[in-house]
C-alpha cells in the first residue's frame, strides 16, 4: 500500500499552571506543525486542538509520526514599469500574449482593496471554466477581474473573528496592481508621473488570498496555498519569506512544490536583508526567485549648496511654491554630539537649533526611521530636510510623500554635503524640486535592501534567479514589489505558451535576461560599480525576448527526486514534498549541479576534486530547423569545455591561475541567427 506525508496542523494550548493542582489558566493558541505519514491515497491538511504540549510528545509514540515543531512567523518583503520592461500596449509581446488574457494569478499576502480603480473589470472576460474559487467579502466585490478573495487566520492573536481579505495594510493591493492591474489613465503621485497605468499583465484574473494579520504564520501560508491550488490558479505570486537551511522545513518550499505538480508557476521575492550575501529567501529550484533593480524615473528634488555644488536626489512631495532663497544648513550630528542619535534627528533636535532652516543633513540609518526623523525635522521648525544614506544603502534612494521638503541623496553625496558644512561658518543650501525626470543611464541597478545569494540550502544552485523592477517610490519598494512583476511576466508566456511547464517558463526568462544597463555597462550595485552575480542572478527580465528563447531548460517534476536525495535528504524528507514514501537508496542521487538548471553554481574546495563535470538538456521551442553555437565566458581560473550530443556535458576544472577564496563568474551562451541562449556561470573558490 502506497503512504504518504499527511502535513498537520495542530493548534497547541500552553496551560500556564500557578499552582501543581490548577492548569485552568492558559496562553494563547499556538500553531504546531506537525508531520505525519498515514495509509491514504489523498494529501489532506487538518486542524486539530489539543490540551497542552504534552500530548504532541504522547503523538511522537504513534505509528506514522514523523516530526512537531512550533511554526514560524514570516516577514513580508516590502505606472511607468511596463515601459521599462519593453511592454508597448499596441504592438509586440504586449499585444500578441494578449495582455495575460484568461490565466489567474493567486496573491497571498495582506488581502486586498477591491473598490481600487486598478482593479475594474472593464473589457475583462469571465473566469476561466476551470476556477472553483470564492469570494468572502461581504459585500459585491468581487468582479471579472478579483474572480477570487479569501482569508485564513483570526484577530488579536487568535483570539479575535476570522479576518476578512481586505487590505488593511496597502502592502498587498500595491502588488496586485503591480501584477495584474487594469488600464488606468491618469495615474499619477502628487500630480507627479502623470500617465497611463497598467499592470504587467492587465488582463489577467486576480484570486486572493490574505494569510497576513499581524505576521505572516506558517499554518495561514500553507492553507493559502493549499486553496489556491485547489481553486486553479495558474500563477502564484509570494511575496514574502525567511532565512532557511533546508528546503523541507520550508513551508514555502513544501507549498511551491505541491503548485508546481499541478503546473503552477510560483514567483517569490529574494528578501530584503541586503546587501550582505547569504541573505537569500524562497531559493528552492522550483521557485523564480526575484531580486529588485531600480527604474530610470526618478521624482528629482536637487539640493543646491552656497558654493553651488548640485546633488540630484529624490522626493515624491514637490512643492511648487518653495523658495528658491538658501537657508542656513546644519548637520544634525553636530547639534548634540553627546547623543549618538543626533544624526538620525532623534528626540534631541532644539527648535532654535534649526527653526527656519534646512536642517539637514540627517543620515538614514533605517528605512523605518525616515518618518519619526522628518517629523523631528518639522516640529522643531526645520524648513527642509537633506536625507542622506547611510554607507549600506549607497546610492539606493527613493521618492517617499515627506512632510516637509526633502531631497533624498546617496552617500557618497552626503560626505561631501558634509564636508561643505565643514568648509564654512555660514553653510547654506536650498531645494530645487524637478518633478518627473525619465532617462537615469545607470538603471537598472540592483536595489541595496535587494538580498544576496550564494544559495545557503542549497550551493549547487544559483539564486537568485532574475532581477525585476522593485525600487519604487511612496515607502513601497522593495523585492515585494519585483517579485509581481515577474508574475505578471510568468501570466504573459503562460497566455502566449500555455503548453509550457513551469521550468520551462522560467528558463526563458532566465537564459533571456539583460545583463547590461541602458548605458550598455554591466549592471551595476547600490555602489555603482558592477554588481556580482550573487545581486544579479543571470540579468534583467527582458519579457519580449523570453517569449521567444529558443532553446529551454526544461525540468519535470519527478526529475527533483534525485536532486534533493542528492542533497542528502531522509527518505522522509524527500517524502514531504512528493506525498508519497521515497528510497533514496534505489533513486538515482545526484549532485545538486547537476539538476537540469538553467544556469550553474559550483563550489572548488581545496580538499575537492579540480574537476567537476555536468550534462544539461534542452528542447528547441524556435523554429524547427535550427543551428546553434556555443559561446564560453570561462570564470577566471576555471577551464569550461563543452561536449555536444543529444545532451550536452560541461567539464568544470580549476586552473593553478585560480585564487583562493573568492568568487568569480563567466557564462555559458547557445547562439542561433536568431536567438541568444544564455547561462551564467558562478564559481566559489575556497
């Protein structure tokens, strides 16, 4: 009889006992997942109470029982995008994917504002046959656009009613639109960036699912997932995550696999724990996991210094009526220099310190802090504010609704502000606000909060896997926000090629993928020098040529068994993610490199072998009859050779020329009269 992995979930009450004899006062509920295998045909999650932690010890002496543990609590990953993604609405890829047409994208995360504009269902077609959704707002909202809203999880803790799916945040409602928003004319921020917009794929379905309250558990995760599966999403876009080890304690590694059966897409953000590597989240293969760029639209506001030193930042608010007259300029550090705080413009401001001036500069030292700084800022009388990055965050700045006026800078451009302070007894500054400014040669570039590969839970594979849109303005940037861009692109091909598996979607994307800015350099960093593959991944989403790649990379599900026994999985371990009992031992384990990726990661340790070689297959999705040549970017100190059959093998070998303990890239390119079939290359030296 065939088993399979029955995944739990067990509300657990903790009795808090004051005295030996009395249990009767308890703790709030809390989620415990636990795993167990049973006799039975069907994957099925279940709720169940139970009286105190005990009792999941008593279960660890049952037949089937494989594993509890408390869940975890994730974090979210928090008009002019379709422009820069090469999307025109009348003509090109746009146009001939039919705007996403009939594929649904589930959203999991904070639920949705369905009266938004973005989401009319003008010139929009009914669900697809296929949706078996519902919606539970109690109210009309749903439409030919939000086909499907539901919650999962309860107030204050656990304690309150159950949630309803709308938005309480704006979190969720920004990404949505970001996916999968309508035509809307006249959008605009402040009246700044006034134009037409439109999400990535505007007309396709929107299905909701709000797992979010005060955190994002575990247990609302997976049964958000399990639902949308169920309902018959065709994408499914998460934008949120943690750290993780190990794929089969990912809940969202679990879900994602389970969508992937069923040939759904899923499209997560990397996290935004950057710029330090190993900050990686969603990195399981399964999973498109998306880093953030900027875009080349900056809401400029320009500070110009009493030696008529310019430096270009940003600012949503832009007040026409600002004086251009140069007010003094303080730098808040040296208004207190017994508080540390002082520079961030803490509790200690003094409104005679900077009544009436510009009384930057102030240093961000956390997005977070942006707002008790400026509100400082203005209690204290301060006329305007120069916002300066810290050294983290470099030149990643962004256009918030400030309350007073702010010009946003980098940080190489604060030291030098500050060195002009300095310079003088008299320092002065004032603010120029520019309004919409489109043409920044340095786009994309790679977001400082956006996190980093290598990929911890798994070396083998290269992560993340693309960079999209995210650096955005109005305190919504963020991989939350490259993520659904990538959705969007996923419900494009899925429209254009619905015959293509998720692996194969995800390899036109990646092998497609931009590798060099609008100035044509190399993609750049926060720093403005060129980015590491770990940032980048294999490029820049390029929609319009990932719909025709040419050659792919395609993976089937059954082709991840010997991959994760490969990564030295239990049998029960490999067991939670295909429902079904596993031996490794009779599987054909390989190395995780040698999964049918596009794109390839290894590791030379000094006590490893200086040769490593891996086979790779693609299908020809071009034109019937044709004509592909390698091209090889070999890593420095790495030797790459190709040997071409139905398949082709790729020898890795380090070369005495290779240095210890560093990273270095190449990439491997197919080229056709046609097409251009790229995959990059990343190397740990240790």
């Amino acid at each position: 009889m065939s088993f399979i992995t029955l995944i739990c979930m067990l509300c657990i009450i903790l009795g808090i006992a004051f005295a030996a004899d009395d249990a009767s006062d308890k703790s709030p509920s809390e989620i415990y997942i636990v795993h167990v295998e049973g006799p039975t045909e069907q994957f099925t999650t279940q709720s169940e109470d139970i009286d105190s932690w005990y009792e999941v010890k008593e279960m660890e002496k049952k037949e089937g029982f494989v594993s509890a543990r408390p869940e975890i609590k994730l974090p979210l990953h928090t008009t002019h995008y379709p422009g820069i993604l090469g999307l025109n609405r009348e003509t090109g890829f746009w146009k001939d994917s039919n705007y996403g047409r009939g594929v649904i994208i589930g959203i999991l995360d904070t639920g949705i504002f369905p009266e938004h504009p973005s989401f009319s269902d003008e010139g929009m077609p009914p669900p697809p046959a296929k949706w078996k959704g519902r919606c539970e707002f109690n109210h009309t909202a749903c439409n030919n656009k939000i086909i499907g809203a539901r919650s999962f999880g309860s107030t204050a803790g656990g304690g309150g009613g159950q949630i309803t799916p709308l938005d309480d945040d704006g979190h969720r409602t920004h990404t949505a639109s970001t996916a999968a928003r309508n035509f809307v004319n006249g959008a605009n921020i402040f009246g700044n960036a006034n134009r037409t917009a439109a999400g990535v794929a505007p007309l396709a379905h929107l299905a909701v699912y709000r797992v979010y309250v005060l955190f994002c558990s575990e247990s609302n995760i997976l049964a958000g997932m399990g639902a949308a599966i169920e309902d018959g999403v065709d994408v499914l876009s998460i934008s949120l995550g943690g750290l993780t080890n190990n794929f089969f304690k990912d809940f969202i590694a679990l879900g994602a696999f389970s969508a992937m059966e069923k040939g759904i897409f899923v499209s997560c953000s990397a996290g935004n724990n950057g710029p330090f590597n190993f900050s990686i989240s969603n990195e399981a293969p399964w999973i498109l996991t998306v880093d953030a760029s900027t875009i080349d639209r900056k809401l400029r506001a320009t500070a110009v210094l009493g030696n008529k030193q310019l430096f270009h930042g940003e600012s949503a608010f832009q007040p026409d009526n600002f004086p251009p007259t140069r007010l003094p300029l303080v730098y808040a550090g040296m208004l207190n220099t017994s508080d540390p705080f002082a520079p961030f413009c803490g509790d200690s401001l003094n409104a005679s310190d900077v009544r009436g001036k510009n009384s930057g500069v102030r240093i961000r030292r956390r997005i977070d802090e942006d707002r008790k700084g400026r509100e400082a800022v203005k209690s204290a009388g301060g006329a305007a504010m120069i916002l300066v990055n810290n050294e983290r965050y470099a030149n990643t700045t962004s256009a918030d609704g400030h309350a007073l006026p702010v010009a946003h800078v980098g940080y190489a451009d604060g030291l030098k502000i500050k060195a002009y302070i300095n310079s003088t007894s008299s320092p002065k500054a004032s603010i120029i606000f520019e309004g919409t400014v489109i043409g920044d040669s340095h786009a994309p570039v790679v977001a400082a909060f956006s996190s980093r590969g290598p990929n911890f839970a798994s070396c083998g594979i290269l992560k993340p896997d693309i960079l999209g849109p995210g650096a955005t303005f109005n305190m919504v940037s963020g991989t939350s926000m490259s993520c659904p861009h990538l959705s969007g692109v996923a419900a494009l091909l899925k429209s254009s090629h619905p015959d293509w598996s998720p692996a194969a979607i995800k390899s036109a994307i990646m092998t497609t993928a931009d590798i060099v800015n609008l100035a044509h350099n190399p993609i750049e960093d926060e720093r403005f020098v060129q980015a590491g593959i770990f940032a980048t991944g294999s490029g820049h989403v390029n929609p319009s040529r990932a719909n025709d790649p040419g050659l792919v990379y395609d993976i089937q599900p059954e082709d991840y068994i010997p991959y994760l026994c490969g990564l030295n999985y239990t049998d029960r371990e490999v067991g939670f993610f295909v429902q079904r009992r596993v031996n490794c031992s009779v599987e054909s384990s390989v190395p995780e490199a040698q999964l049918n990726y596009p794109s390839f990661a290894l590791t030379f340790a000094s006590t490893q072998s200086n040769t490593q070689v891996y086979t790779r297959t693609v299908t020809n999705v071009g034109e019937p009859n044709s004509s592909y040549n390698v091209e090889i970017v070999p890593p420095p100190g790495i030797g790459v050779r190709v040997k071409w059959k139905m398949q082709y093998e790729v020898t890795f070998e380090r070369l005495g020329s290779a240095e210890n303990n560093t990273v270095v890239q190449g990439f491997l390119k197919w080229t056709s009269l046609k097409h251009s079939v790229r995959s990059p290359i990343a190397v740990i030296l240790s």
